[in-house]
C-alpha cells in the first residue's frame, strides 16, 4: 500500500478494485474523469488497459482500417487537385488541342498522383509504426505489393473522376462522392490483406486479396484510358 498512501498524501484518489476486474460503472467513471495519469497497484489488471481502453488484440484489429483510412484521406486531397492548374488558368483548352492520343494526358497526371501519393503514405506509414509501436520487419515486403496495388487503384479511378468533376461547382463534395462507392472492392481486399499482414501471415496467404486489387487495377486503368479522350472533351 506504499503507493496507496503517497496518493493520499499528494491528495489524488484512490480506486480499490478487486483482482483481474474493473466493474463497468468504474470504467465509465474513470473516463469520465479524463485523468493525466493512472498508477495501477497490485498488478496489470487493477486499472491498467482494462479501463483506459481495448487490449492488444482488439487494437490490432481495427490497424488496418486506421492505416487505409489516412491513405484515402490524403489520398483525397491529392487527387481532388489534380487538374486544378489548368482549371484556375484556363488551360483546359490547351489539354483538348494537344496532339497525340489523349490518354496520355491521363498517364501523365496518373503517375504525378502515384508519385506524391507514394510520398505521402510513406510518411504516414512512419507515423503510424511509431504512434502504434508496430514492428513492420517482417510484413513489410507484403505490405508494400498491397499498399502499391490499392493506391494504383485509388489513383486511377480518382485521377478519372478529377477531370469529370473538374468543371462542377460543387466537386468539393461530388468527387469523393463518387470516387469512395467505386473503391469498395479496393479497400476491401487492401484492409483485409493488410490486417492478415500484420498479423503475422506470409503474402502467399492472402493471394486472393491480392488477385482481387491486381484485377480491379487492370478494370480501372482500362476504363480511364479508354473513356478519357470523351471525358476530356465533355
């Protein structure tokens, strides 16, 4: 109780609880307190994770979906910017009397998205190993192929809907509108391979996944190549 009795001295209270549980009221009324700091007496269960939020394992589930959560983020800002030079200095001219065939101009804006977006979520990978304390030695080759796959897909159905929202008023709000629906099969298999990832299993495990975002990349690129020229010029 030596603990027990310098809280009381520095005038902090005291939470007597019985071993391995904390009642459900007790939790609430410790949050409730929004306290800076906790010492837990008598072992890890006393107060420990128990009350200040979800063990290991059930943080560990929603990893995943906070990491593709960043991406599609940034990702958003990114992409929704991409034709925002030739909108603000009337450029867009110029882009439908370029000669050659016009999905180049789609190629070209798409690689300038994968790149920054690369930049991007490399950072945001950073950020995300040290704030969660996640050791990414030996997922990180997996994780790569799939983070590669999904931000190709992101970024080819994204850098589309730019150029189609590019003269709208409202395509602040229309953009992910329409681009968040048609990622569904993306981030689907994306959070689903990396949570299997990062926990543990080799990439060979996740193959389906993997097939998954190879194939709706492959739908993706060929509908913007094909359909940007009419889009361009619509």
């Amino acid at each position: 109780m030596r603990h027990a009795r310098r809280a009381g001295v520095l005038g902090a209270p005291i939470l007597l609880v019985e071993p391995e549980t904390v009642p459900l009221v007790t939790r609430d009324a410790v949050r409730a307190r929004v306290p800076t700091a906790i010492v837990a007496v008598g072992g890890p269960a006393a107060v420990g994770e128990i009350t200040l939020g979800p063990d290991r394992e059930r943080l560990a589930g929603v990893l995943p979906g906070v990491l593709w959560l960043g991406f599609i983020l940034s990702g958003l800002l990114a992409l929704g910017r991409t034709f925002l030079v030739e909108r603000e200095h009337d450029c867009w001219e110029g882009l439908l009397l370029a000669p050659g065939d016009k999905s180049a101009v789609y190629l070209g804006k798409l690689a300038g998205n994968l790149a920054l977006m690369a930049v991007v979520e490399t950072l945001v990978l950073a950020l995300f190993v040290v704030f969660f304390d996640i050791d990414l030695a030996r997922a990180f080759p997996g994780l790569v192929v799939v983070v590669a796959l999904g931000t190709l897909g992101l970024a080819a159905v994204g850098t589309l809907f730019a150029a189609m929202t590019a003269h709208v008023r409202a395509r602040e709000v229309l953009f992910p509108v329409l681009l968040l629906p048609v990622q569904v099969p993306v981030l689907l298999a994306a959070v689903k391979a990396t949570e299997a990832l990062l926990a543990g299993e080799p990439l060979g495990a996740v193959a389906h996944w993997v097939k998954l975002l190879a194939a709706a990349d492959v739908v993706y690129l060929a509908v913007g190549v094909l359909t940007f020229d009419a889009i361009l010029e619509g």
